[in-house]
C-alpha cells in the first residue's frame, strides 16, 4: 500500500512516460532484493539468458516510451524520488510475495494482500484525500474505478501470484515491462493514436528481448554452496 501510495504521487508529480520509464526501472530493485533474499533466483539471475533477455527487453521499453516524442525530465525531482523509494519498497513486496506464495494459494494470497491494502488505503484517503468526492462524481466514473480494480486489482494480482508461483519473482516482473507496449498498441487500435515508427522497432526490440527469456531465461537454481 505504501509503495502504491508513493507511486501515484509520484505519477501526479511528474509525466506519464517518465513514471512508465521508472516502472520498469523498479524492476532493478526486485532484481537486487531477489538476489539477496530468494537463493532459488539466484541461477536465474546469474544466466545469460536472462541478463541478455532482460537488458533487450528494458532497451526496447524506453524506446516505446520515449518514441512518442513527448518527453521531459526538468521540473519532476519530487516525483523522480517518490517513484524512486516506492520502487525500493516494491521490490521489497515482491520478495515477500514470493515466500508468500511458496505457502498459501495465490487466490488467498490475493485476498490477504487486498484486505490489508484496502485498510491503508482508507486510512491515507480519510487523512490526506477526499473520499467524499466518490458520491459527486458521475456514476459512469465509479464504473470505470470498479471495472478498473476488478481487472487490475482482483485479476491482475492474482495471475501475478500465480506467475509468481511458477515461474519465479524476477521472471515474472521482468515480463511487465511490455506493459507500455500494450498500452500503446490498445490506444493506437481504439483511440486512433498512430504509432512511430521509433516505437514499432523498440516494439520488436522488446518482443525480442521476452521471447530470448522464455527460451533462454528459465534457468533455474544450482548449489548455492559453491
């Protein structure tokens, strides 16, 4: 909840591509935690494969993020940091989730994580926002929240546990940076927004780099005794 709560200020603070950018630049610190802590993800981490599969990946990311043209760094200091501590303290989550999942079903995974979330974010909301506002908007936007957090929230984080569980925490996340790949792809095809042809290569570039770590990627733990 934190980490969350410290990203979406740290959106508010600064633009959306360099927010994408720093995303998928979290994934370092899930990365350096993995290492540290999860001894079954240090064989991964430690292949080729993977290192070669991630670096292609996370090139061909800031290339459909940074293709558009519209992009900045003055101005945004406050909202670098922000998303910069809530990036550390994802990591963090991430590592726990996986410990997490070794024991419990990722569904009920899921529900522990959103129970407990939900009574931060109330909390923070009730001090720091207006909740009210909720009961003024337009029910066609209390909609959208509600689809958004069935899809996202119930969805999203149950299939990430799940992944999780089979394939790894650093695997997993290294597959969200072609988020911002869907995203361009889903806005060129319903809201007419037209591709570059900067971003259609680093598409490539970032397809490429996912299909090198299912390939080459998987590989698993050795003895840690060596």
């Amino acid at each position: 909840a934190a980490a969350q709560i410290l990203y979406v200020e740290g959106i508010y603070r600064c633009t959306a591509g360099l927010a994408a950018i720093w995303e998928g630049g979290g994934l370092v610190f899930v990365v350096i935690f993995s290492y540290l802590l999860l001894r079954d993800e240090r064989g991964r981490i430690r292949s080729k494969g993977f290192l070669s599969g991630a670096s292609l990946s996370f090139a061909g990311m800031i290339g459909v993020i940074l293709g558009d043209g519209d992009f900045s760094l003055q101005g945004h200091t406050a909202g670098v940091l922000l998303l910069i501590t809530s990036g550390t303290l994802y990591g963090l989550y991430t590592v726990g989730i996986a410990k997490a999942t070794k024991y419990l079903d990722p569904l009920a995974a899921t529900f522990a994580i959103v129970a407990s979330s939900t009574v931060i974010f109330g909390v923070a909301a009730a001090i720091y926002g207006e909740p009210g506002q909720i009961f003024q908007v337009d029910w066609k936007i209390n909609l959208f929240l509600l689809i958004s957090g069935l899809i996202g929230i119930a969805a999203g984080h149950t299939l990430f546990f799940i992944n999780v569980k089979k394939v790894g925490n650093v695997l997993t996340n290294t597959f969200l940076l072609l988020t911002p790949l869907i995203g361009v792809t889903l806005a060129s095809l319903f809201l007419g927004e037209r591709l570059t042809w900067i971003q259609i290569f680093s598409g490539a570039v970032l397809i490429g780099g996912s299909y090198l770590l299912v390939t080459r990627g998987q590989a698993r733990t050795f003895n840690e005794n060596h």
